[in-house]
C-alpha cells in the first residue's frame, strides 16, 4: 500500500512528486510512456512566464507568480538550463492599445514586478530584432526562458533521489475507491494506495472521471512549433508575444536557453489526445504570424514538432481534492502557463496533502541534484577536467551540439536515466542540432545497447514500437 | 598558447583530407597532420560499398573502400601522420602572425590546441535533415537520411526498414534504392520535388530502371503517419511552384522514409575561423588555389561543394595540398602586398549557371590549365555554354543536355587570360571579369 500514487510523469507530476519527498511518505509514480517527460511536457513554449497574462484571482494566476518568483533558484539548486530574458508583447496597431494598457493592468493586480509599456523607439533599442510594425509593447523585465527537458529531469531526478520509485511503461487502466483509498489497475498489475494525485495531463478527465460525479472536460489543443538553426538564434534576445489582431491568437518568437530560435504556437483544438502531428498549415501559420514580430524571419528550419496542451473547459487549472472523491487530487487543466507555475504546483499540493494527512519532515532530503555536464558548454579549463575524470568526454558522437559519449553515458547511468534515442536527446542534446541526428543515432544506439546489454534491434526512439532496426541485411531475400 | 606547432593540418581524413594530404607530402611538407573524427580514415566512402568509384583516377571500377584504401596506402607510405577519433572543436587565427589555431580533443591526449601556418579545410557536408525540409506530419521511428541508412546497412549489417518510400532523387538514396532492394527490402517509389532528378544520369538507369522502381518527379511528400514506427506516406504533385496539387494525393504504406534531399558542406569550423562563405554553395569562397579569405586557409572536396564524383574531389584536394605547401614554402599569397591586386579576375555567373569553384583567378597563380567547375541551376536540353572575357568569347560549348545533378566544368588557359587581363588593364579596366553563362544556340 502506497501513500500517494501519482499518475504522470510530466513537469507536474514530478514537481509534485519532488515537494511530497520532503516528508515521510511512501510515493509511486506511474507513467505510461518509456520516459519522463514524454507528453506536454516536451513540446510547449519553453516559457518562464511573468505572469500578466491569466486572469486575477485565478489559479493560474497564483501559481504563475509563485512560479516565476521560484525558478531562478529552483535552477541553481537542481541545476537546469533557465535565463530572465525579458519578455515583450507586442502591439502592431495603435487601434489596439487599450489590450495592451489592459494587459498591463491585469499583470499588475497580478503582481508581477516591473511591467511597463515601452514605446517604438525604446522598443527598437530593447530589441533591435523586432518588426518595424510593432507600434509599443508590454515589457515583462521577470520573464524568463526555461528548458523543459531540464526542469522536468530535474525534478523527477530528485525525487527519485529522494526516495520516490517511478514505474514506466505502466499505463493506467481503472481507478476504483475502496476502504482505504483507491485500486489502481494498470497494464502492468494492480497496485493499492490511500492518496492519488491525478496529474495525467490530456488524459486527466479520464481518470477524474472514473471516480467524480463533477465531471472534467479536457480538450487537448495542438501548439505547432518550428525550431530554427542556432545561427539565427541570436536574432532576438527577447520573447516576444504578440497581442491577439483579426488574424487570432498571436504566435511567439523567442531564443531558447539553447540558443535556438523558436516560433509557434498555433492553437487547435483536436480529438485524439496523441495526435501530435505538424501540418502543412499549421506550419505555414507559424511562420507567416512569426515574420510579423520580427524584421526579417530566417528562413532556417531544423525542425518542427507539436505539442498538446490540457484545457479544461473552466478555463483554469484544476487543482484540489475532488469534491465526491477523498483522497482523489486532481492537477488537472494544466495548460499555458504550466511549465512556469509547476514547482508552485508542487508546493499547492504537498501543502494540500499536509492539511489533508500530516507526515513528518523527512530526515536527509537532498534539496539539490547536479545536472549532466556539457562539453560545448564547458570552459576549457571544464573540458580538461572532465576528460581527466573520464576521458569518454572527448569523444565526440553529436558533432551538430558537441555531445560527448561521456554525457551520453551519464545521461544512462544518472538515477531515471535514458532507455530511448529520444531519451538521450532531451537529456543531452546529442542530435537536436542542425543533421538531427543523421551522423549520430547509430551511434548513440550502440552505446546504448552496451550499456543496457541488449541488442541493438531492442533499442527504441521512444518505447516499445518506435525500434529503429528492422532485421539483418539479406535475411528475407 | 599552443600545445604544438605544425606546417600544414588537415581537418578531415576523408577522400579529400587524404589526397590533400599526399599532394602536399609529395610537395615537401613533412610537418604536417590530418585529423579525423571517425575512428577510420577515408570518411564516407568507407559505407559506399557500391562500385563505379575512380574510372577517371585510376582507370578502373573500384568501391568506396577501396578507392580510399589505395589514398591510405599512398598517405601512408609518404608518412603522413594521422589522429582518428579526434575532434577539431575551435578554430581561429592571429591575423597579426597569420598563426592558425586548431583546438581538438581524443580520448589519449584530452584538449590540445595546434598552432599551423596553413590548413586545408577538408571536412565533408552532411545531408539535408527532415526537420530543414519542414515535412508535416508525426515524427516517429523509420525516418533516415539516405547516408544514415547506407551505414546500418554496409557497416553494421542491419536493415533498417521493409517497406521503403525514398524522398529525393540524390545520388545516395538512388543508391540505397538498389542496396535496400538488394538486401531484401521493397523500395515502393522515389518522389523527386524538382522535374528533374539530383543524382547521376547513371544512377538513375542502374539503380532505379533496373529495378523496376518508379521516379516520380514533381512530387512531394505531404503527410508522415504512424505515431511509433512510420506506417505510411502520402505523396502528391506538385504544380510549377512546387506548391503540393490537392487531389492528387497517394498514400504509400511503408515502414521505412528515406531522405535524399541534397548535401550542405559542413562549414562550422570555417564559419568560427570567419572565411568568406558563398551563399550558393554553402562553401567557402575560394582563387584558383582553393585557398579562402583567410591567407593559408584552403578547402577542398565537398566542405567546399558537394561533388558528384570522388575523382573529382581528389583532383581539387590534390591542387588544395600542391597549393597549401607553396605557400609554406614561401609562394605568394593574395594578401602578399607585392602581387598586384588588379590581376585578380573574378568569375561571374549568370543565366542558369549558380556558382563558379573557384570564384576568382589570378592568372599568375594559376597552372597552365585551370579547371573551374560549376553547376547548372535547371535542365538545360541544346543549349550553349558561353564563356567570356568581358565582351570577349572564349569559349561557346554546345551541349546536348546539362542538369543540376550533373557538375559541369571549362577549362582556362594561363597564357590566354595572362594576355587578356594585361590588355583589360592597358585599356582600363581596373576589375575584370570573366562570365560563365547558359546561352540559346545561335
């Protein structure tokens, strides 16, 4: 019997996860995919929100604030990539300045620090980069950039650190109430528990559902993004959002903490929670909508993804005990800003918890976890020290990101590490660069298989299905 | 600041690298050292199992392993020095002392920086990603570049799909068309953007036309399925903007994409060093020596433009390595105050012809006959190739056919140009120009 079973191991789930380790409990995470970090967690903005945008005395609100305020130190204790970069909206028609003094003045009953409006010429010196039809824009000193991947590792490595186990590969099936708690059953065997923490993103409603009479409605609404080369990645230094105009939603166009370029995303609703895939459309609307914040949009693709974000018809986040359901707590709705608000989440529900079934703090916790090295990062002096330590650092396998088999092993061989290409790449890089990963993937592959003592034809992209090899030469000639 | 100081390195252990190499050992240099990233020398023609390798260097038919095989032997009876498994990581020089600084790393020696006097850029290109192409659709398993596959195939013996659909008409994935057909898989169709094909004329008629496989021209790739593992793909025609025609979609299942979509020269290292690059070619621009905007500093093979045959990528590193060790040895370079700016010559391109290797020639420089080697930008059928000296003709070459996949190449004489650009000068001329350009028959 577990304490607390949490189901998701995306940003949410693990930053939940990670809070609740802090005291004395017995805690599983149940994931369905081979990995951490597999769902919306490894395809959205890469934004630390300041906060202006979500409606006053909302959750997402609340959290966005605390989550923003948490992560410059979050980054430094857990050791992930994150910049305060500054953000800006920008408004391209002097017909919709009232959205932009709006915006403004939610931001500021929001409470988030340092927002003022910038006019053109001040907004030229800001960020030389921007379009000349940008008439002013909202300048949000607090917003930030963030790695994903690296926040989300991050969290769930320290938990797992701490003491919190993680099944992969275990996909929920049923949820029934009984005496205690709750019976989970899964596609890999029953467990018990007397708390379960429901952060299944697009899935949740499913699930809130199995036990709640108030039930949820989550939609999940496709982002399509397109990545560009690094050597455009210099072209702003800011995000930059825009204002909503006749043609909808705008996009942004941001730097990511990595240096790349990266614009979307478009906002559509669809029915299949895994459909995760780029459109000739969709693509063609980022691009198009981009090119308006910025002068001149490269025209520089090294890739485009889509990722689905978990709305939930209320509009805000749904988090709590559910009403008819004791012991049932969703994290559901978690959609922009999540990434920003998740260690906020983490703190809301452990302190949740704590009201709810008081546990004692745990002696030892490990509040900081040090991430894998990056050689093309590393100063000189770093690089020498590393190889020193274990010289599988100079040996380059993602010459595109200078990725050494030193980091890739780390990356195996860390607490959840890498079992997938995909795996390996979110957690170091090695084939997000400009040949993604067309000199590199044999290679990785055979290193993993080594290390994992496998076959080679075992080895996935993504979890069982996704195998890369499919027989030896000539056998069905 | 160096760990160790050199003549001559070579970045790149490839067909290039090595014959560069040779060329400049023979020339005199015996300070010198190629560097390799992989662990074997001969870059990546040691996956191109496939024959019709060296017809023109050696007069015979020999596969990629063996055509960099007979460059080992030669590099190494010379005594060339070579590090494998060995990653140049920076490059910068002194533009005071002209220095070159190459910083690399290998599991034996850690981080280590030479310091050269010259170094001849020989660092191949890499395919053209699905990401570069923005191919909509889901991104799951069974997607490979041409190259990537012909490495599981020819070097670790595995097979890295059944059923097979071959975007782009590159020499590699026509190439793959046959070797995956060969190994047991069904090759179901080659989709080509352009109305042309990418790859050789000969290819086509041995890889696909032998094998029944169909070309489809126009078309492209609109739609990737399959959330795992590739399950299909829709292909369709594309109209004269090579905009997708809708209604004429088709839908293939195959388990397998390849991607042949076009070879960018791998210049990382040359864009740190801050070389003039052309936009064409993704290469760097170079005179009649090979050598870039950075005095010392050649390139050669398909770092500077993607070739079709390694013949020809040995014949430009050969000049690359002759060139590279005159300059050690003392020769002119184009920033030598004392050579007369006015005698560069520089070679315009027009009307269908994209670029010129090299770009400008010194006729001082240059040997008695020099080969400059370009590409058409579109299928050209009776057309005339025309060469001009300002107004003046040189040549007027008809020809039957020309295309994009095919290099076509002129050849310049010394003596001619020495005359020509003396006479440009008397008459005023302070810049002249040489014009390569496609021309209707007269």
């Amino acid at each position: 019997m577990y304490d607390i079973i949490i189901i998701g191991a995306g940003v949410t789930g693990s930053a939940i996860a990670r809070e609740l380790s802090k005291r004395k409990r017995k805690i599983l995470v149940l994931e369905k995919e081979s990995d951490i970090c597999e769902g919306t967690s490894k395809a959205n903005s890469g934004i630390a929100h300041s906060g202006y945008d979500a409606a006053p005395g909302s959750l997402k609100a609340k959290l966005n604030i605390r989550g923003s305020r948490m992560m410059e130190q979050l980054s430094k204790e857990l050791d992930f990539p994150y910049k305060r970069n500054g953000s800006l909206v920008l408004c391209f028609d002097e017909a919709d300045r009232g959205k932009l003094e709006d915006l403004l003045e939610r931001g500021r009953k929001n409470g988030v620090e340092g927002l003022r409006i910038v006019e053109r010429e001040e907004l030229k010196s800001l960020e030389p980069g921007v379009s000349d039809r940008a008439v002013a824009a909202l300048y949000a000193p607090t917003g930030g950039i963030v790695c994903p991947f690296g926040l989300t590792y991050a969290l769930a490595e320290n938990a797992a650190v701490n003491g919190v186990e993680f099944q992969l590969n275990t996909k929920v099936e049923t949820i029934e109430k009984t005496q205690e708690g709750y019976r989970i059953r899964t596609s890999r065997g029953e467990f018990v528990t007397r708390f379960v923490i429901n952060a299944a993103g697009v899935y949740a409603a499913d699930l809130h559902n199995q036990v709640c009479e108030k039930k949820l409605r989550i939609t999940p609404r496709k982002g399509e993004y397109c990545l560009m080369d690094k050597q455009v990645g210099g072209l702003v230094t800011h995000t930059l959002f825009q204002l909503p105009t006749a043609l909808g939603k705008g996009i942004l166009v941001t730097p990511t903490v990595h240096g790349n370029l990266l614009t979307g995303p478009t906002a559509l609703d669809v029915e299949d929670p895994e459909d995760v895939s780029t459109t000739a459309a969709g693509l063609s609307e980022v691009l198009t909508k981009a090119a308006m914040s910025v002068g001149n949009l490269p025209n520089k693709p090294i890739t485009s993804f889509s990722g689905l974000r978990a709305h939930e018809a209320g509009g805000d986040f749904v988090i709590g005990q559910a009403p008819d359901a004791p012991g049932f707590i969703d994290a559901a709705g978690i959609e922009s800003p999540g990434l920003t608000c998740a260690p906020a989440i983490g703190e809301y529900v452990a302190q949740l918890l704590q009201e709810l079934d008081p546990a004692p703090e745990k002696e030892g916790f490990i509040a900081t976890r040090k991430g894998i090295p990056s050689m093309a990062l590393a100063t000189p002096e770093e690089k020498d020290a590393l190889i020193r330590e274990d010289p599988a650092y100079a040996h380059v396998i993602c010459r595109c990101e200078l990725v050494t088999e030193g980091e890739i092993l780390n990356a195996i061989r860390r607490p959840l590490g890498a079992t997938t290409l995909d795996g390996i790449k979110r957690r170091t890089r090695a084939g997000m660069g400009r040949c993604q990963a067309g000199f590199c993937s044999p290679k990785t592959v055979a290193i993993l298989a080594r290390e994992l003592g496998v076959d080679e034809s075992e080895i996935t992209k993504s979890g069982d299905g996704s195998q890369f090899i499919t027989g030896k030469d000539k056998e069905n000639v | 600041m160096s760990d160790r100081k050199l003549d001559l390195v070579i970045i790149g252990g490839g067909p290039a690298g090595l014959a560069a190499a040779a060329a400049a050992s023979e020339a005199g240099v015996k300070d010198l050292l190629v560097i390799e990233r992989d662990r074997k020398l001969g870059g990546i023609l040691n996956q191109c199992i496939h024959n019709g390798f060296g017809l023109h260097t050696f007069k015979e038919e020999l596969t990629g392993p063996e055509y960099a095989d007979r460059y080992i032997k030669k590099t190494q009876a010379l005594g060339v020095p070579f590090l494998t498994d060995t990653m140049v990581v920076d490059l910068s020089w002194d533009q005071e002392t002209g220095a070159k600084f190459v910083t690399a790393m290998n599991k034996e020696s850690g981080l280590f920086v030479i310091e050269a006097k010259a170094v001849i850029l020989a660092m191949g290109c890499r395919e053209r990603a699905r990401g570069a192409l923005n191919i909509p659709g889901y991104r799951p398993a069974g997607i490979y570049s041409a190259g990537t596959a012909q490495y599981y195939v020819n070097i670790e013996g595995r097979m890295p799909g059944k059923e097979v659909v071959i975007l782009g008409s590159g020499d590699i994935g026509l190439i793959m068309a046959r070797r995956m057909t060969l190994e047991g898989a069904k090759v179901k169709v080659v989709a080509e953007l352009m109305p042309y094909s990418g790859g050789l004329k000969r290819n086509i008629v041995q890889c696909l036309n032998d094998f029944d496989i169909p070309l489809k021209l126009s078309h492209t790739l609109v739609d990737i399925k399959g959330k795992k593992r590739v399950e299909g793909v829709t292909i369709a025609q594309v109209d004269e903007n090579r905009k997708p025609i809708p209604g004429t979609e088709e839908y293939y299942s195959c388990d397998t994409l390849l991607l042949s979509c076009g070879l960018i020269p791998e210049n990382e290292l040359s864009l740190m060093l801050g070389v003039e690059m052309s936009p064409v070619t993704g290469g760097a621009l170079v005179n009649e020596s090979l050598e870039t905007s950075i005095p010392g500093v050649y390139a050669c093979g398909n770092v500077l433009h993607v070739h079709d045959l390694v013949d020809y990528v040995s014949g430009e590193a050969d000049t690359a390595g002759r060139n590279a060790a005159a300059f050690l040895q003392g020769a002119q370079t184009q920033n030598d105050t004392n050579v007369k700016k006015e005698t560069e010559i520089k070679i315009r391109t027009v009307d269908g012809v994209r670029y010129s290797v090299p770009a400008t020639v010194r006729p001082e420089h240059m040997s008695d006959m020099l080969t400059v080697r370009f590409r058409v930008g579109n299928e050209y059928r009776d057309k005339v190739l025309a060469v001009y000296f300002e107004d003046e003709p040189l040549m007027k070459l008809p020809k039957r056919i020309m295309a994009p996949g095919e290099m076509e190449q002129i050849i310049l004489q010394k003596k001619k140009l020495e005359e020509l650009a003396e006479k440009a000068l008397a008459a005023g001329v302070s810049a002249p120009q040489i014009t390569i350009r496609v021309e209707e028959k007269a």
